[in-house]
C-alpha cells in the first residue's frame, strides 16, 4: 500500500502526515482509505524502483535537465489529465534522469530537505518574470514533502523511508512534465523585495487567518509548511519567508490557482505551438 501513497495527487501522503501531526485516528483511517482508493498511474514503475545509479547532480539540476531535454514531448496544456500519458511515454527518459540524482542516503534528513526546497521552488519560482501565479497541482509537492517531514520520525524501517522518497522524486518529475516543464528561476523568490512590516511572520499570519485567504484551505497549508520550514532549516536568505509573502501578496482570490487546461494563466511553461 506504502507504493500508492502518491496517487491522487499525493493526498494519501499528504494526510497521513497529518494524522501523525494531529495525532489523530480518525485522519489516519481517512488517509489510509485515499490510500486504498487511489488509483497509481505510477505503480508499475514504483514498484521497481531502485536507488540512483551513477549520481552526481542535485534534484534542482535534474528539474532543469528535464525542462532543456527536447526528447521530452511537448503538450498542448498542463493539467492532470497528462499524467497517465506522461507515463507511458516519459518513463524510460524520466528513470535516465533519476539515475543522475546525488542523493544522500548516509542522511536522509538531508535528502528530505533538498526535496523540500525543490519543492519550494517548484510552487514560487516557476511564473513568468512579469505575472505572478501559483500551480495548483505542483503546491501539493510541497504540502507532500511537508508530510513526508512529519512522517519520516515514526519510520524505523530505513529502507521503507528511502523508497518513499524515491517515489516522491518520480512522482514530482512526473508531474513537472504533465505541468507543461515550467522554467525555475530561483532568482524569483531570492529577489522578491520585502517591506520592512513585511519581512516577519507576524504578518503573514496575520494576513493569512484573519483575512478572506484563510478560507483558502489550500493557501493555508502551504503558508503553514513554509513556516516550519524555515523554524526546522533556517532563514536560507529568506526562501521560505518570501515564498509566503509573495503568496499572500499576490494570490487572485477570485483565480487563485493556474495549472488546469483551461485557465488563460500559465507559468512559464513549454508548451507545443
């Protein structure tokens, strides 16, 4: 069952951490029915997943080969309608990308981490220079890797926590090409300028439940994991501080997220002519 944990978009994954945070059964058999219910695009080939082979490159350098890698097919539109044929199609070139992850396995805190901040930039660093948007689709890598955070204390079995990341990096590669490879420019989230009233959490929080966003379940969980975040990884010239600020500072509540077929709103995707 632990292979189908990111199907459904990763919502199996994403609740069971927080039945651990919450400490409560009743989310726990909530996630784990998602779990069964589920259905895996991806279970043939999570199955057999092994470490990588021959690594030397950071997850972030694997994201930005798979946007340049012209092999890959180009889509008319983002969308998780893409998923399933990205997977037929895409596999064999998405497998000789993750053979090149450096990951960490002496520190899988480590690895968690790097995992995390690609997430982070995955959400806050993918618009175009010119028109701030978020990816509804790729936020819940980032509330997945937030999980996998919570999660990851209550495992004692070494391997199991290994494979799960392993799934998440293919999964999270899957899905970047269904969303149309958008380009990630780190440079968009560490050059976001901060007023001073800004530069805290006070305002965040304050901005985040006691305005019309805190009816955004979604925003709040994002904001939320970028805040321990940072209290778990530090201050990292403000990446995670930033990447909240930007959210709430630019969010359309009346089109709060891009990422499906039809909205007029991309990030800065490739996408076939």
């Amino acid at each position: 069952m632990i292979n189908g944990v990111v199907g459904g978009l990763a919502h199996p994954l994403i609740h069971i951490g927080y039945a651990f945070e919450l400490d409560s059964r009743i989310v726990a058999g909530e996630a784990l029915t998602l779990s069964a219910v589920s259905y895996n695009y991806f279970h043939e080939v999570i199955d057999k997943l092994t470490p990588p082979k021959s690594g030397s490159k950071s997850a972030l350098t694997i994201f930005q080969d798979l946007r340049s890698d012209d092999r890959l097919p180009l889509l008319d539109a983002p969308g998780v309608s893409n998923l399933e044929p990205s997977v037929k199609k895409s596999t064999d070139l998405v497998l000789s990308h993750y053979d090149q992850w450096l990951m960490n396995m002496n520190n899988l805190e480590a690895t968690i981490e790097e995992l995390f901040d690609l997430t982070v930039y995955l959400y806050g660093a993918t618009h175009k220079p010119d028109q701030i948007d978020f990816d509804f689709f790729l936020l819940h890598l980032l509330t997945a890797m937030h999980a996998i955070r919570m999660i990851y204390p209550h495992l004692n079995d070494r391997h199991l926590a290994e494979h799960i990341l392993l799934q998440f990096f293919y999964f999270a590669s899957i899905l970047y090409i269904a969303q149309l490879r958008p380009q990630i420019n780190k440079t968009l989230i560490h050059d976001y300028k901060l007023d001073d009233s800004k530069h805290n959490w006070d305002y965040v929080i304050e901005r985040t439940v006691n305005t019309n966003l805190a009816a955004h379940c979604h925003l709040v969980k994002v904001v939320r994991a970028l805040r321990d975040a940072e209290a778990v990884y530090g201050v990292k010239d403000g990446l995670y501080l930033k990447t909240a600020v930007k959210t709430i500072d630019n969010v359309n509540t009346d089109n709060m997220w891009v990422g499906g077929p039809t909205n007029p709103r991309q990030l800065n995707v490739l996408k076939r002519e």
